[in-house]
C-alpha cells in the first residue's frame, strides 16, 4: 500500500471523526442552549451523522472514526496492527478539531459535549463497556461476514448508535469512542472520569468483537480483512 493510499484513508478518519463531534456534541451543546432537541433528537443526531459518514467514506477508509473500533478490527486480524496508531491519531486529530470548530462557533456550553458520568464510575465503566461492546458486535457482522446485509451497514450501525445513546446517554453520555471523549475534554478542560472513556470502549469493543467471532460460522468469507 502506498504512503498516498494511507494519507487518504487517513484523512477519511480525520473527517469522520471531525463530523461526529461537529454533529453529535454540537447537538447537546444547542439543546443546552434551545431545549429544540431533546434527548431523543440528540441520540438520533449521533445515530444519524454516523450512518451518514459511514456512507460516504467506508470505501475509503473503512470507517472506523473510533480508536476501540480499529483496535478490535486488529484483534480478530481483519487490520494491520501497525497501522492502528495512524488511524487512531487521526481519529482523535479529527475530534479535537470538531471540538474546537463548536468551542469557536457557539463557546463554551455544555463542556463541549463531554461525556461524564451521572452516576458512579463502575457504573458508568460498565454501561459503556454494554455499549460498546453491542456496537461493535453489529460493526463486525456487517463489516465482515458474507452473510450479512453488507448494504444496510451504514443503517445498522447508525441505528445502533442511535439506541445506545437512547438509553445510555442520560447515564454516561453514551461515547463508545475514546476519541468522540477525548476532543470535547480537551477542549474545555473537563477531565472528570476521562480515563472510563478510554478502557471501558477498548475492552467493550475487543468483547463484542471476540463474541461474535465465536460464534460466526467458520467457512464465510471476510469481506473485512486488512480493511
């Protein structure tokens, strides 16, 4: 693969994960200012702006926009391990920057749409390890088996999302991915519990990977493999 190949795919990661926190955190940011949302239309936001990224650049890419999703895809051999910290640098890179466009645009509302917990830490580390666990077992399946509906992932995935955060976000904010976390805490400074955001997805996702790889059947096809 050459160097330009891997800047593309690079970049479709940055723009992802850039459009998630511009959509999904500017989202909680004008409901705390507005109320027009509301809960529901939050977690469709993010449900929304992932399907719609997935979309339009997993040909690119792969469309993982998430440091637990790459890191997963690499434990069960269908990414290189060499290029997970390209790919997660440019995930967080591009949060961080989605952050900052919603910090100069609206200003400091809402802590940027960081994800903190309301109740305890195990709780929330738990809640988020469900969650991401369930995203990426869907992720997997479509992403990789030659049986699934491989043209319904984008909807799939999105739909997940959207779920996930219906239930989880008034509970832990409903991140999945250390770097949709990272971009706002950087941003306004708030770090509270950060660490959950990071271990909790990372193992959550390497679970859900592990399950369904057990019980997939053996002789599909990967349509997945070094994505």
């Amino acid at each position: 693969m050459t160097d330009t190949m891997l800047w593309r795919r690079m970049g479709a990661e940055f723009i992802g994960a850039y459009a998630i926190v511009v959509a999904g955190c500017g989202a909680i940011m004008v409901n705390a200012q507005t109320g027009a949302l509301t809960h529901a239309g939050i977690a469709l936001t993010f449900g929304f702006i992932v399907m719609v990224m997935i979309a339009a650049s997993g040909h690119i890419s792969g469309a993982h926009f998430n440091p637990a999703v790459t890191i997963a895809f690499a434990l069960t051999k269908h990414f290189r391990w060499r290029e997970v910290p390209l790919y997660a640098a440019a995930q967080v890179a591009g949060a961080s920057a989605g952050a900052a466009t919603l910090r100069l645009l609206i200003g400091d509302v809402a802590n940027l749409g960081a994800t903190l917990p309301s109740g305890t830490v195990w709780q929330a580390f738990g809640i988020e390890l469900l969650l991401t666990g369930c995203l990426m077992f869907v992720i997997l399946s479509v992403a990789t088996d030659g049986k699934a509906a491989s043209h319904l992932a984008s909807v799939a995935i999105g739909a997940t999302v959207a779920l996930d955060a219906l239930w989880g976000g008034p509970l832990t904010g409903a991140s999945m991915n250390p770097a949709r976390s990272f971009g706002p805490a950087l941003l306004s400074g708030n770090w509270r519990d950060h660490w959950i955001y990071w271990a909790a997805p990372i193992l959550g996702a390497a679970l859900g990977a592990i399950l369904y790889q057990a019980i997939r059947e053996p002789h599909l096809a990967m349509k997945g493999s070094e994505s």
